[in-house]
C-alpha cells in the first residue's frame, strides 16, 4: 500500500491500489487539490516530490 505525506498540513494518508492517480487518492480523502484538466497536462495540480517515487 502506497502512502502519502502532505507536508503542509502534516497528514498522513494510504492509497488504495484503485487510485489512478494522486489526485484521485486526495480527493477520496477529501482533500482540497486545485485542478482543471484531470490529465496532468495543464499543469495546475502540480506539487513537488520530497522522497520516494
């Protein structure tokens, strides 16, 4: 199971393997997370990678 550290708010999250993406696993947690295309190609949900992969 994949997990998730928003550092901002010092939160700990799980993902399911049924998320197929980030912003899917946030906002089953719901989770604020600004978006537009739902793609990854607009670019307004970026966030930057501390550790891990």
């Amino acid at each position: 199971m994949k997990r998730i550290f928003l550092k901002i708010s010092d939160t700990r999250l799980e993902c399911q393997d049924e998320h197929p993406s980030l912003l899917a696993a946030l906002e089953s947690h719901n989770i604020d997370v600004e978006y537009q295309c739902r793609e990854g190609y607009c670019g307004s949900c970026r966030t930057r990678l501390v550790s891990g992969r």
